[in-house]
C-alpha cells in the first residue's frame, strides 16, 4: 500500500495564479515532509523545502518564491504554497516525500596547533 499520497495528482495553472499542494503520509515512523520540484529544463530533482515535526524549512534559491508548512509527525501532512505562478520554471513536476529525520551530528572539537 502507498504510504504517501499528494494532492491534487493534477493541476493546470496560469500566470499569476496560486498554488496549494498536499502531502500525507501513514508511517508512525515518518516526522519528515520534503518537497521536490523537477522542471523540463533540467530534469535533476531539486529540494524546495521540507517540515521536520511543524518547523519548516525553505532552500535559499527557492525563498520567497514557496512557502512550506505543517506538522509530520502527529498530523502527517504537509503543505506546498506558491503564492504566484511566476517563472517557466514554475511549469514542473511536484514530488512529496516523507522520512525519518536524521538526529544528532555532534560536532567534532577543534583545536589549533601552536607552531
């Protein structure tokens, strides 16, 4: 069964016209929402954003541009928003995907050598 599910599957915008997506997940596990975006001109997938528990979090190219919000891990859902279609580039495909957050990088201690 799919433990991911995006809505709408589906959609046909204009200039100027706004954007909400939806993205649910069913793993007790999960308390991670990332969003994808992969346009025609270059097919690599890029990181717009994710939620981790309610806190999001927007990559710097695409500030400004896209909002995310929601909360992962107690209502498994989580939101796209573009406040305006304003790019070609806006024209690409949207992919949700849901994880478990990675915890804990401790910092290694640094020292400085006397010459």
């Amino acid at each position: 069964t799919d433990k991911v599910h995006q809505t709408p599957t589906a959609i046909l915008k204009g200039p100027e016209d706004k954007v909400n997506l939806t993205c649910s997940h069913t793993d007790q596990r999960y308390d991670r929402i990332l969003w994808y975006q992969q346009s025609a001109q270059n097919t690599a997938l890029k990181l717009i954003g994710y939620v981790r528990f309610t806190s999001p979090t927007v990559e710097d190219s695409f500030k400004g541009r896209f909002d995310v919000s929601g909360d992962a891990a107690a209502n498994k859902m989580a939101y796209l928003h573009f406040p305006k279609v304003t790019e070609a580039e806006d024209s690409a495909v949207y992919f949700c995907a849901a994880s478990e957050a990675q915890c804990c990088t401790i910092p290694s201690l640094l020292y400085k050598n006397p010459l």
